[in-house]
C-alpha cells in the first residue's frame, strides 16, 4: 500500500464527482444560461425523481439483482394516488391514508417480485420484467388510459412548490439520499444488502437470513418507485404513461455511479452523482439546442465512456 | 550430466511461485521420466497443486527453469503447455455439462475447417474411450455421466491433444474403489505407450499400489524422494508432515460432558441413516474422503440443507433447524470447507467479517451500528486468536490462508456458539497456523464446546478426535476411539480399506 496507490483509490472512490465537477464546468463555459439558479433547480427538480428511484434501485443492485419494474410501479402509484384522491370518483381519501394504502399496495407487489427471487430462486431480471409490465398494465386499468388530475393542494403544492428557491421534491430527494447514504454506511440492514452482493453464501452461513435481506430490497425499491411517481407528476395529475423507460435511467445512473451489476459495489453518493450527470447532459444539450434523436446517441456513448473509466480502475483491485 | 537430462521427460529446477506475498513454492526440483507413474503428495497447501499448474502452464512460475525432453520449455499459458504435451485433470473438473462426451474430447479441435463431421467425431471418440478401457455412449451430455465416468472424459481430452506428460490431480477422490481399480488399469495402459503420469494423491495405498516412484512435499519444498520400492508408509508420512505425528498436536485435557448435538437416522441426498451423538468438551472425528457425504452431513445439522429424513436434538431436545439462521439460533456454529467462497466476505474489512454473526452486539436502537462498540469486539478477537494483521479494517482477503481461518474461527467465537461443526478446518494452511488452530480447538473443547471436526487428513484426526467415526458412501462404517486409531494397523486400514 503506497502512497500513490491509495491517491488512486480515493481518486477511483470518487471518480464519477470528478466526471460531474468537470460537466458542470465545461457546462458552464458552453453555454451562458446553464449556471443560472432557475436552470439549475430546474435541472434538479427534473431528477428529484429520478434520484430517489435510483437509490431504491441501488439496493437491488447492490444485492446483484435487478428491478425492471420501477417506471411501472411509479406510473402504478401516480394513478392510484391521483384516484385515491379524486373527487368526481367520489372517493377523496384522507391523504396520509391514501399515501398508506399506495405505499402498501406498491410494497406488496415488490414483497412478491423479492418473494420469487429470495425464495423461489428466479432471476431477477425476468421476474422484474413480468411485473414491469403487469404493472404499467394495471397502471392502465385504473385509470382508463386517461390522466387524472390530483385533487389536493397540499400535493399540488409540494410538487410545484419551493422553499427559499429550493423546489421541495428537490429537498425531499435529497432527504431520501441522506437517508440512504446513512442507512448504507451505519446499520446492519445496508451492511448486509451489500454483503450479500459480495458474497451470498457466506453471509447466508453465518447464520443471516439472507432471503428475507433480498426479497426486502424489491420492497425498499418499491416504495422508492412510489414516492418517484408521486413527486413527478409536476402537471398535477396521474397519468399511466409517465416514468416511461425509467428503469433504465435508474440503471445506468447507479452504473454510472460505478456499481458493478454482479452486486457489492456502489455508494449513495456516487448513484445520486450518477442521476446528475445524466441529468446534466441532458440539460446541457437541450440549452445547446441539440435534437432529441441525437441527445440520445451522445447519452448513450457517455454512459458507455463513464463506465470504461471506471472498468479500468476496477480490474486492478 | 547432459546424458541425464535425456533420460527425463520432465525436469524442474528451482521453481518459485508467489501469490500475493506468499511462497507458495520457494524454489523446487522435480523430475518425470518417461512411462513412469509418479506420485507426488503432501498436505493440503504443500504445494503439489500449485507445482502441476506451472508445468500445465496455468501459473507462469517467478523463477527457475523448466525442461521437456532435455530442452528449455517456457510454458506460461495452458495453450503452450498443450502444445509442449502436458494435459492436466483437475480435482473440480472442466467441462462443458450441457456438451456431449465426444464434443468434450475434442474440444479444442472439433472439426476441421470449422466444420463439425458428427460421424467422424462420434467414431473417434468412441475409439478414444475404449482405449482408455472403457465403454459409454459419447453421445450424452456430460451432465449425465457419472463422475467416474467424467474423470475418463477428462483424461482422453487430455490425450487427444497429444499428451504426453498426463497429470491427474486427486483423480480417486471421487471414485468408488471398482472405479479406483478401473482407473489404475487405464493408468498403466498408458503408462506402457509411453505416457508419463503424475498423480497426485495422498492415500497411501493407491500411492504404493500404482505409483513407480514418489515425491513428497511440505511447505512449497520438496521433503523427499525416489523409487516407491526405497519408502514405506511411515517414512513417507512423516516426510509429508515434517515432524513426528506427536509433536504436531498440543495436549488435551478437556473433560467431556453431557449431550450437546444427537443425530439420529439422519437421511440426505448423498448420505443416511446417520446417527450418533456429539458431547459437550468432546473433539468428534468424521474421518471420509471428498466426496463420502460429510460435508453434506454438516450442512444438513446447520440448516443449509433440508434433511430427507432423521432427527437432530441440540442439548436433548428436538431441534427443527430449516435454515443456517436457525443453526445459529441453536447454538450451532460452522466452519465451512470453502472459507474463501463459504466463509468470508473477501471484500469486506475483516472487522466486519469478524462481528457479522452477531450484530446485535454491536448494534444500536434502528440497527445502528456503533463503529467503536465494532471496533472493540473485533480487536478483541484479532488478540485472542493472534490474527496477523496491522490493521482489522484492511481486506479480508490481504490475509494469508492461515489467518482468513482463524477470522472465519474469530466470527463463531464472536456467537458463544455450544456446537461447533469444522468442515476441513486446516485445509490450505501451513503447519505452524495449523498448530495454532488446534490450539485453539483444544481451548473451545477446555471450555465445554462441543466440537465436530471433518477431516481428510487422517494425522489430523490422530492427533486431535476423542473418537472418529469413519464415513464412507454417506454411511457411517464404523467408530474408532482415541486409542483404537492411533495404532499403526489401524491407520493402514483406514488409509486404505475405505
């Protein structure tokens, strides 16, 4: 262990803030209408979604799963909460109860996406992506295909609101991601999701309940997804279209962040800078006026650029 | 001199191999001549492996020479070894399970042109196989052949690429002793068409049953060596360990107590009608070889395998142990055979491995962990099991073999656990950790532990067990007291009537 060497793991450590630093700078010198604050918390808010969904995929992933179902899930809860709520159905829930019920309901079916897996021993991969589309179908059923509009202020307030500036989705995934990173770095549950990711068997020989560890993180993301679908819906309704192809945001957000897919590796911190990046490009290249068929061809070679760099860095160890 | 080196197929002189640090062979000397049948033993972690895999190629060694047929080879990649004639059998096989038999064999060159000629391939293989003195129907998938069976197809893939120099690693481990005897046959037939072979083993009588000459290792050197017909068992043994059996094992003076652990008619995929009963301070033996169901039988106690059928009782009551939590829950602890894929978390800092089993110890109100309260437990433990390591927060696996044991041995201490099951708990260790690690098994037994030890090492269960049951096929043959073992006829017959 030299000198140099552990410069270069604090380095790999922190690579993907390294990559965002050097966005936002070169952001900045392009264009002229980037560093302004109403770009910027408008940047934010426009992931605020995306981060809190990302993180509840990091946890799948951590454990080397994988959770195809979360654009679904939040398009599932953006229509049953605008429901819930509606008025001309007549049902105008109590909020917080009706928040419960979708919560409960989104946890339900991540509870039993994380049962097949954990106990039944599927793959992740095809079980996420049956209940992606069960999902997006239900989302579809509840709602007629059509939007709902959500009849509450407090809701409508909190999704277009702003404390001092600060959009409160934006401080709310923010809050979620301290959440994360803390629960992560100090409790026996993140220590375990991530020892699980790393080696399977033998956290499950001493003597962990290793199944209830994995079918938990389906519901943790679950719940992410809920709360993603809810505070995205910025227009003020519910609509079974929205968080289309979220999933694979969430994907290579957490990839970005530099965790490995086969499990174990990836922090909070790193999957939050993950979202900005690619949030960021997106931003940068709509003010830079370039078309959407293009932006995605450039997204696309970045993701595959930003994990090259880090492939390297993850051989040696 | 020249004249001599003609008169070897193989020769290796000084060879040097490290991984990460350690000497895994500090500079050895080995030689083959052609069509001769050469046993090479030693413990587990003496080396013999790492030996075979430079002359396969697989390692590229640090240092010394190599010479084929009286030339300098430079190996370094399993291509190259092909080409130089080595073939090599490992212990865990390499082959493709959904393939056929004769897709197996051929492997590395299944057609010409990249064309496949079924017709042709069948045929040859078939030819292949017989040759070898077998009969099967090469047109099955590998998955379903037996192992015994699988050791043949590995064998002829190795020949159909020209070997000439055959090194089968542990090829009996596996074998029922029909199928030992069938391959000894195929063994000297290959032998008379000119093949030299390596076998590495360590049961003494298949060794001086098929092997023309021997050589011992210990601790990446070689002890000894020469003609089968200038050694006796003893002798080789003794090489093999490197001191007398007496000196390698502390003594004991536990007190055995009342029943911790009762097994009975315990029924699994690979084993049944197990039962017997394991005391608390007592060291219980389950002496087999890899492939008798012990391991089985240990992951079935601890709840990682569902039993087919059979009762366990922990301290005199029925236990219904579904799971590896619920094992722990009764006070049952397992080291498991594997420590790198089965005991530790190798990316984890070794505080972590350490305080895994028991979080609750150093958990807070919401499962917060209390990194000082952690920090505490785990320095405690890297003391008393005297873990070399400057630090407990580095890499589990910045440990030597020997000390990533004793962590995996640090995690169960951590849990007071009544029962302890060690599946090969010295395998890969160098002899001064392994005395450290009975010393540290005579400590748990001193304070009342009950400890069920599986070995195939048979010094080992000499040198440590109150009693030995010895298993073979998945049924218990037979039980042998501290006394009964240690005679020499004993030994013998354990050795070999297995």
């Amino acid at each position: 262990m030299s000198g140099t060497q552990t410069a270069r793991g604090i380095l790999r450590k922190y690579l993907p803030v390294v990559v965002l630093v050097i966005l936002v700078a070169v952001s900045s010198a392009l264009s002229k209408n980037f560093m302004t604050a109403q770009n910027i918390f408008n940047l934010l808010r426009q992931n605020s979604a995306n981060v809190i969904v990302s993180l509840g995929m990091l946890l799948v992933i951590l454990t080397g799963g994988i959770d195809l179902s979360v654009g679904s899930v939040a398009a599932f809860s953006s229509v049953l909460f605008a429901t819930l709520l509606d008025e001309r159905a007549g049902n105008q829930m109590y909020l917080p109860l009706a928040f419960a019920a979708v919560a409960a309901l989104s946890a339900a079916f991540g509870a039993a996406a994380g049962y097949l897996v954990a106990y039944r021993k599927m793959a992740p991969f095809v079980v996420t992506l049956a209940s992606m589309t069960a999902a997006r179908g239900v989302a579809y059923m509840i709602s007629h295909a059509k939007t709902i509009p959500i009849a509450n202020t407090f809701v409508n307030t909190f999704n277009k609101g702003s404390l001092m500036a600060v959009p409160y989705p934006v401080i709310l995934a923010f809050a979620v991601f301290v959440l994360f990173a803390l629960v992560l770095s100090y409790t026996c549950y993140g220590r375990f999701v991530q020892a699980i990711g790393s080696n399977e068997t033998a956290v499950r020989l001493s003597g962990i309940r290793t199944s209830l560890y994995v079918m938990s993180v389906y519901v943790m993301s679950a719940l992410a997804s809920t709360l993603g679908g809810i505070i995205e819906s910025r227009t003020g309704v519910g609509d079974a279209r929205v968080c289309q192809g979220m999933e694979l945001d969430a994907i290579a957000a957490c990839v970005i962040g530099g965790a490995s897919l086969s499990g174990g590796r990836g922090t909070a911190l790193n999957t939050l800078t993950g979202v900005l990046i690619l949030g960021l490009i997106g931003n940068i290249m709509a003010l830079m006026k370039v078309a959407p068929y293009p932006q995605q061809v450039i997204k696309g070679i970045i993701i595959i650029v930003a994990v090259l760099l880090q492939g390297r860095g993850g051989k040696k160890q | 001199m020249s004249e001599n080196l003609n008169e070897y197929r193989v020769r290796m002189s000084g060879i040097k191999k490290s991984f990460a640090g350690v000497k895994a062979l500090k500079g050895v000397d080995f030689s083959l001549r052609p069509g001769e049948i050469h046993a090479l033993v030693g413990e587990n972690g003496a080396g013999k492996s790492t030996l075979m895999k430079v002359l396969s190629g697989a390692y590229d060694c640090d240092g010394g020479e190599i010479y084929i047929d009286g030339v300098v080879a430079k190996i370094g990649t399993p291509r190259r070894g092909k080409e130089l004639g080595v073939g090599i059998v490992y212990q865990d096989f390499e082959l493709a399970e959904d393939m056929t038999v004769a897709e197996n064999i051929f492997m590395d060159n299944l057609g010409s042109r990249g064309i496949v000629r079924w017709g042709r391939l069948f045929a040859s293989a078939r030819r292949m196989v017989e040759n070898l003195g077998f009969e099967m129907d090469v047109r099955a998938p590998v998955r379903d052949v037996s192992v015994a069976y699988k050791q043949i197809v590995e064998i002829a893939k190795a020949l159909s690429t020209n070997a000439r120099i055959l090194i089968l690693d542990e090829p009996t481990a596996v074998l029922t002793p029909r199928e030992t005897d069938k391959l000894f046959g195929t063994m000297r037939v290959l032998k008379e068409s000119g093949v030299s072979i390596v076998y590495i083993s360590h049961r003494m009588d298949e060794v001086f049953s098929v092997a023309d000459s021997i050589t011992t290792m210990r601790d990446g050197e070689v002890t000894g060596g020469g003609l089968i017909s200038d050694f006796g068992v003893d002798r080789v043994v003794e090489l093999m360990i490197g001191r007398k059996l007496d000196t390698m094992y502390p003594p004991r003076g536990a007190e055995i107590g009342g029943e911790a652990l009762r097994v009975e008619n315990l029924s699994g995929d690979v084993f049944k009608n197990v039962t017997f009963a394991l005391h608390k301070g007592e060291i219980l033996g389950l002496f087999g070889l890899v492939g008798s169901g012990r391991s089985e039988i240990a992951r079935a106690i601890f709840g990682e395998d569902r039993p087919a059928g059979g009762k366990i009782y922990v301290g005199g009551r029925e236990a219904r142990i579904g799971s590896p939590y619920q094992g722990r829950r009764h006070g049952i602890a397992l080291i498991p055979e594997d420590r790198k894929e089965q005991g530790l978390v190798l990316e984890m800092p070794i505080r972590q491995n350490m305080t895994m089993t028991d979080m609750k110890k150093i958990c807070g109100p919401l499962g917060v962990i209390s990194v000082s309260r952690e920090k505490q437990t785990a320095d405690v433990l890297v003391k008393r099991l005297s873990v070399k390591t400057d630090d407990a927060g580095n890499r589990a696996d910045s440990l030597s073999g020997g000390n990533q044991q004793k962590v995996v041995f640090a995690k169960w201490l951590n849990t007071d656990s009544e029962i302890m099951i060690m599946d090969e708990p010295t395998r890969g260790v160098d002899v001064g950790a392994k005395v450290e690690i009975y010393s540290i098994m005579n400590a748990l037994a001193a304070r009342g532990v009950a400890i069920l030890m599986i070995s195939s090492e048979l010094n080992e269960i000499i040198g440590m067990c109150d009693r030995t049951l010895v298993i073979d096929n998945g049924e218990i043959k037979g039980e042998l007291s501290r006394g009964e073992i240690s005679e020499a006829g004993a030994m013998r017959l354990v050795v070999g009537g297995v």
